[in-house]
C-alpha cells in the first residue's frame, strides 16, 4: 500500500515538473517570437531609416547642384551685363566719334544681340558701278578707321549689298556678286591702310540677294546699294610662332 502510495506521489511530481516545463518551453517560444517580430520590425525601421537618409542625401545633392547652378548663372549675368555695358560704351564711342558723319545722314549705326553695325550708303563712297573710293567716302571711312583701329576683340566684317539692276555689261564687273564682293574689298584695304589691324578685317558680298526694302522704286533701291561694316567679338587668336 506504502509502495502504491509513493509511487503515485513521484507520478504527480513527474507530471508537476512535467507541467511547469511546458509552461517555461510556451513562455520562451513567445518571448522568442516576440524577440523575432521586434527584431524584424527594428530591421524594418533601420531599413526606412536607411532610405530616408540615402533620399536626405540626393536631396541634400540635389540642392547644392542647384545653388551651383544658381551661382553660375549669377555669375553669367554678370558677365552678360558687364559685356552689355561695355557694348554700350563702345556703341556710344563710336556715336560720338562719327556724329558728324551721322548728322549729315553718311553713316547709320545700329546695335542688336551684342552686334554693332555701320551702314554707309553706296553713293556716298563709290561712283555709279564702280569699286573705286570717291573723296567723300574716304573721308567717312577716316573717321570710321579712327574709332576702329583702337579697339581690341573684334572681328570688323564689311559687306557690299546692291541693288536688282544688272551692272553694264561693258563695264569692270560681271554681275552684281563682283561689284558688291570689290567694293567690300575696297573698304577693307582701306581700313586696312589707316592702321586698322588686319587680322580683324573681312570682306564679303551679298549682291541683291538680301535688300532692306523692295527694289519697286528709285528710293527704295538706293537704300539697297549700301556698305554694311559689323563688329562682333572676335573668333580668331593669331597662332604663335617661335623664332629659331
């Protein structure tokens, strides 16, 4: 009997312990998944946290680029209205240097996207159909020679422009394209020959290709015969050669 009694006894301490070992096993197994989910959800945060770091950065990127971006600009404005200021200046010299000229109604001057433009009536410096300087444009291009031949970063550009009126066949020329190419020529050796840098000077023709006005009247075609001379920065550095 003492024996069936102790043996039952020992049965219900083994199940206690049993029970009690269960219970310790359930609790670990959920403080460990709850261990998981908080790991989990910390990776997850990190991970965020990551991303709205890496996204902080492109942004922060973003935003020196731009005020990189905005000082350049800044910085070209400048330069633009420095450059603007200094057409002007160089537009007025010119204004004030062939006032004369002006008045008279000899030379025209003009400025537009940082381009200065000379225009000279044909008449006023060639005879009717020739290429030859007559007195009266030597003259008007001596005062445009005396403004030109000081100035430095300039391309000085003459272009010859006709009417529609076909030159005489007897005469020096072959067509409209030679007389308007020899009369800028003549502008420019004589430029060239009152100390205007050479390398500055060009000279093209343009016919009757490009008339201001239509060549339906008289008026309209003396307007047409004209000597253009434009000044642009210049685009060429002469090369430099070494002396052996």
């Amino acid at each position: 009997m003492r024996k069936a009694i102790g043996l039952g006894a020992a049965l219900l301490v083994l199940g206690s312990a049993a029970c009690v070992s269960t219970e310790k096993y359930e609790l670990k197994s959920k403080e460990a998944a709850d261990n998981d989910t908080k790991a989990q959800q910390a990776a997850a945060k990190a991970s965020a946290c990551e991303k709205e770091l890496g996204e902080a950065k492109e942004q922060l990127a973003a935003a020196a680029k731009a005020q990189e971006e905005l000082k350049a600009q800044a910085a070209a404005l400048a330069e633009q209205k420095g450059a603007a200021e200094a057409k002007s200046a160089q537009y007025e010299q010119l204004a004030g240097s062939l006032q004369t000229q002006i008045q008279a109604g000899q030379i025209e001057i003009s400025e537009l996207r940082g381009k200065m433009t000379v225009k000279l009536k044909d008449k006023i410096l060639f005879p009717s159909g020739s290429a030859r300087l007559n007195k009266e444009g030597a003259a008007a291009l001596d005062a445009v020679a005396a403004v030109f031949k000081d100035m430095k970063g300039k391309n000085i550009v003459v272009a010859g422009y006709t009417d529609d009126v076909r030159v005489s066949p007897s005469g020096p020329f072959k067509d409209n394209w030679e007389l308007s190419s020899a009369r800028a020529i003549s502008v420019v050796r004589y430029l060239a020959s009152k100390d205007v840098p050479p390398q500055m000077l060009g000279a093209m023709g343009f016919s009757e290709y490009r008339p201001v006005v239509a060549n339906d009247s008289p008026a309209n075609r003396s307007l047409n015969r004209r000597i253009e001379i434009a000044l642009t920065a210049a685009d060429y550095e002469p090369p430099v050669v070494e002396a052996h």
